[in-house]
C-alpha cells in the first residue's frame, strides 16, 4: 500500500542577499495515514519550511511530493488550493482567527470559502462547537476568549473539512502548561479519530509524546526515532 | 465561495475597518456628488435660458426679404438677382395659412424725432396693432397702435420706456405731439420697459403704423414679417405655408429667407449643453481621484490584512477567490459611496433651487447614470490593483509576519 505521504529528495533554497540558505537539503520522507509525528530541531533547522512543504504553502525548488500518491508539486496553484481545501488542515502557533469574525464564523470559514451550502456549514459549525466545548462561547469574536479557547476555535476550523492531514506549527507555543495541554490532548484525540498529525515544536515534552520523532539539522533529518507504542503506525 | 458569502466577507471587511470605509465612501459621494451638482447648475441654466427666451414669443417665425443661399446655386440665380419687394400686402396673404395665428409686418428707419424744440435721432419702427402680441410686450400707460387698416394708418405713436423719458423728462407724454420730418404724430402709449430682445431694445423705439412709416422712408418694401404661429408644434407648418404662399405671390420665386425663433434657441440649447458636459468632465476628474484613492486605501488593507489572506490561502481560497473578494470590497464601498454622493448631489442641487428659485437646477437624467456608473467603474477599475496584489500574496510570508 502506497504511503499517504512520500517526499523524495525535496530541496528548498531561499537567497538572502548573496548567500544562500538551504532551508531543506535533499528530504526524504514516507508517512503513513494516521501516524502521530513531532518535527523538533534549532532555529534554522528546516523544520517550518517542511511543515510549509507538506502543507503546500510552498512549493519546493526539487524533487517530488506525493500526497496519496498523486505528484501534488506539479500541480497549478489553484488545485493546491483546492488540495488544502479538501485534504489539509494548519494549527498555527498565533492561532489565527480572523479578528472580526466570531468563533462560529470563524470554524465555518474554510466552507465558507469551499462554497458549501449553508445549512450543512451551520450543522457542521454546532457539531465542533460542541465537540470542542465551545458551544457558549460561538458568538465571541477572538478577542473575547481565552488562549486555549481560541486555539481550540483554530483546532475545530482545522478539522471542520475533515483533512487526511493536521499540520501544528506550535500549537502551544503561546499558552499557559493547563492550556496546553488541552490543546495537545485536542489534537492526540483528532489522531486518534484517524487524521495525521504532524507537529513542530520546541518543547521537548510535547515532542517525546509523538508515537514518531524527527529531529531537523540544517534542513535535512538527522534522526527518526520511533516510540515504544508506534510499531503499528509503521505498516 | 457563494455570491451570498462573498459580498457577506466583503461587508465583514468593511464593517472591520470603519475608518477607512468612512473615508472610502466619502472620497467616492464627494466625486459624484461633485458631478450631480455641478450638471445640475449647467441644465439649470440651459433650461433657465430656454424659458426666458419662450417668454418672448417662442412660436415666432420670421420673414426676411432676400434668400440666403445655402444650397448652392439654383436656376433662379441666373434670371434674376434683385429680390421682389416684400409688401405689406404680402404679409397680410400670410393671415389664409392655417397654422399661422398673427401677423405683423415691419419697417424700420431712423428719423429725427422733435418735441417742442428737443431733437433726438431715433429708430422708428412701422407696425400694426398685432405687433404688441407677437412680440409680447405690455404698455405702461394708454394703448397700442389701433386696429385699422393697414394701409391707411392714422397718425399716432406709440414709444418706448426710455425714448419718453428722454424725449418728455418728468411731463407727461399722453396726448402730446411727435413731429418726425413734416408729420405729427400724437403719443397714445408708452411701452413698459424690458430690456433688449432679439437685437432689438425695445425701450428705444418709436412705434408708428406701417403705411406712415413706409411713406415716410418712401419705401414699398418691408424689413421683417414676424408671423406667429398658434402653436409650438404648427411652427414648421406655418413656416411652410408661409414660404409656400410667397413664392406663390412672387410669381414662383423663392426670393425670401424665413427663420424660426426654435433654431436659435436650438443654437443656444447646443451650446450650453456642451457647457454642462464640460463641467460634467471636470467633475468627473474628481471621480477619479477619488478611484486613485480608492486604490490606496484598498492596497493599504491589503498590506494590513495580509497574514488574514495568508490564512485565507492556507484554508484553501484559490488566487481568484481571494482577487475577487478584494474586488467585491472595493465594488460595495464604490457603490455605497455613489449611492450616498447621490443624495449628497440632489440635496445640493435642491439647495440650490431654495436660494434661487427661478433657477430649475434638476441634475439630468444621463449625468445621473454617468455619475454612478463611472463611480462604479473607478472603483472597480482602482480596485483591481490591490486585488491582484492580494491573490499574489505568498502565504507564507504573510503568515510569518503578526
């Protein structure tokens, strides 16, 4: 069976000024559906960039990415757009919730702009709300909730297209230790529903919990540890 | 995206930024109002000057004798070249056309004028009792020339505001005796002054039966035949007729020109019309300044909202989903705008016929359509620019940056 996702030999060259920045140097990578992965590294290591990659934000320089095994590199702008649509969901580190729009309107947006008619968007939108325990606070707008409330709100827009992919660029990043580990829980319990979660963090804690760890040096994998449990995430 | 869901994001965007739409609509009310107004003034001013010149006697057509050529060369041209007299027996065949209500022929001359010892050089206008109708003017004291036949004029007179002041000072006029060469007239009217019409100040004249005044320049011919037509819409008939019963009467020469009162108003109507499109156009720089402004604005809150478009991207909005709720934005603010600046236009315009009421300054109907639509299109137009810089957006870098 084909892996969900294969990068083969990925390059990313960024140029600052007359230098040039290998942000991604020949990557290679399989992941398997459901797999629970953290991406730790230093600053400068690759690791945002590979997150941008597979969540096509940005298109590599080389080499091939398959997402279920279709080539998505070769694909215009607007069939990636409509792949993240369908297939992907982001978590960011600053939640990124559209200021004026409240929470429901905010975990409805991405079928707002997927064109879904709206009386499954509302049935979807109270189902998140509600599954994420945030049924009181729908009519809030971002400024009116807390950290971990707000990136729950993030976390139900994420997943309110039903991804195959979760990517979490530090999803913790800017909450208190209760927050954050709700929010951690949030996402282990996304995975264990079935979606691919895939987190970048600096947290070693938040790393160790991933059933697969990759660690990120000047923009290659140096190492891909698998935990004691993950043995059936690798097929 | 839904139609529905993509002008809902675009009021959202705009409802999230007051300031800046405050500002937007404004720019844009401020140019088409600018454009209401101002064509306002320039029809008000046609309209006001085509009413003034009805009050003279719209429905005029007016005989002259001589053709001007206009269509090159006829046969008529080489038999003859001197143009029959136009009589006063001419003028009075005029009466049988249907479509003609009045007739009144005309002599002018100037004369010396003397009353008691005092000269004054004057025009002296030969005339019939239908004069004062035709060309609309009213008596100040005693009355117009009598009806009579016209050609066996008594001798009276009838004057002008100003020539009695000059001729009598603060004495009465009434009654008292004209002498022009060797003939006596007796004043029974003074016209009430009205300033000047058609070339011709009617203030100055000394008015006379035309069988006197023809005897007096000794001249068989006539200057003008004013005939008046019932109505607006017999004008052309009766122009018609009249040409046709002259050339009858002329032995089927065409030797008379006869003019309407209708084209020189026309003339007057083209030339401020073409007024009011220039002050339209000027205005109309307004509206794109206003679309310039527009452009600003809008590549501004691109360059705000670009880690929201960032995410936009990263929820799966394609390029074109994103341009077009740029566009939407733009087009909602535009139209908003237009909207306000046109109630804006018709309050000033209606301000306008407060403090001057003889003034009808209405805004025509194709400065409106013109006002909203170039709104509109500026808008759009502007709009396109930060639109396209929006769908260009890396997602990356614009989510990167807080």
């Amino acid at each position: 069976m084909a892996a969900q996702i294969e990068l083969q030999g990925i390059e990313r060259v960024f140029h600052l000024g007359d230098s040039v920045v290998h942000a991604l140097a020949g990557v290679d990578l399989r992941i398997e559906a459901g797999e629970y992965i953290s991406v730790m590294g230093p600053s400068g290591s690759g690791k945002s960039t590979l997150l941008n990659v597979l969540g096509l934000l940005d298109r590599p320089d080389a080499g091939h990415y398959l997402l279920e095994g279709r080539d998505v590199t070769t694909l215009s702008a607007d069939e990636q757009a409509q792949v993240r649509s369908q297939r992907i969901g982001f978590v960011f580190q600053s939640f990124h919730l559209v200021p004026r729009l409240t929470a429901a309107e905010n975990i409805a947006l991405p079928m707002v702009l997927a064109g879904l008619p709206p009386r499954e968007r509302d049935a979807r939108v109270r189902q998140a709300l509600d599954g994420f325990g945030l049924a009181e606070r729908a009519d809030h707008r971002p400024d009116q909730l807390s950290g971990g409330q707000r990136q729950r709100v993030a976390i139900a827009r994420a997943t309110v297209m039903r991804p195959a992919l979760l990517l979490a660029d530090e999803p913790t990043g800017n909450l208190d230790r209760a927050s954050g580990g709700e929010v951690v829980r949030l996402l282990e319990q996304l995975n264990a529903d079935g979606v691919t979660l895939l987190v970048v963090t600096h947290d070693p804690a938040l790393g160790a919990r991933a059933r697969r760890c990759l660690r990120m040096e000047d923009g290659a994998i140096r190492r891909d540890e698998r935990q004691q449990a993950a043995s059936h995430a690798h097929g | 995206m839904r139609t529905a869901d993509l002008l809902a994001f675009a009021v959202g965007a705009a409802r999230g930024n007051r300031v800046r739409t405050v500002l937007l609509m404004l720019a844009m009310a401020i140019g088409v109002a600018a454009v209401v107004t101002l064509t306002a003034l320039g029809d008000g001013a046609r309209r006001y000057v085509v009413r003034e010149f009805s009050a003279i006697g719209s429905n005029l057509v007016i005989v002259l004798p001589g053709r001007t050529e206009t269509g090159g060369i006829n046969p008529g041209s080489f038999v003859s070249s001197t143009p029959r007299d136009l009589t006063v027996d001419d003028a009075q065949a005029l009466l049988r056309a249907p479509a003609v209500q009045r007739v009144a022929p005309l002599v002018v001359g100037t004369a010396e004028l003397s009353v008691a010892g005092k000269l004054r050089e004057g025009v002296v206008i030969g005339t019939t009792a239908e004069f004062i109708e035709v060309r609309q003017l009213r008596m100040a004291q005693g009355q117009f020339l009598p009806r009579e036949d016209w050609n066996r004029g008594s001798m009276v007179m009838v004057i002008g505001a100003t020539l009695r002041a000059e001729l009598f000072g603060n004495e009465a006029a009434l009654g008292r005796f004209v002498r022009v060469g060797d003939r006596r007239f007796r004043v029974i009217g003074v016209l009430a002054p009205t300033g000047s019409g058609l070339g011709m100040n009617s203030d100055e004249l000394a008015l006379v039966p035309v069988s006197l005044a023809q005897a007096m320049f000794n001249t068989d011919t006539l200057f003008r035949i004013f005939v008046e037509a019932r109505s607006r819409e017999a004008i052309e008939p009766a122009k018609r007729q009249v040409t046709q019963i002259i050339q009858q009467r002329h032995d089927g020469e065409q030797d008379v020109t006869v003019i309407t009162q209708d084209a020189m108003l026309a003339t007057f109507d083209r030339l401020i019309g073409t007024l009011t499109l220039g002050v339209a156009g000027i205005a109309a720089i307004s509206l794109a300044v206003a679309g310039i402004l527009v452009m600003n604005v809008m590549l501004v809150s691109v360059a705000q909202r670009r880690s929201e478009i960032g995410l936009l991207k990263a929820l799966g909005a394609s390029g074109g989903t994103i341009r077009l709720a740029f566009l939407a934005e733009a087009a909602l603010l535009s139209s908003a705008g237009a909207l306000f600046g046109y109630a804006l236009g018709l309050a000033g315009a209606a301000l306008i016929r407060a403090l001057y009421p003889v003034f009808p300054a209405y805004p025509p109907d194709w400065a409106v359509l013109a006002g909203l639509g170039t709104a509109l299109f500026t808008g759009l137009l502007f709009g396109v620019l930060p639109a396209r810089s929006a769908a260009r957006l890396d997602p990356v870098t614009a989510l990167a940056r807080r």
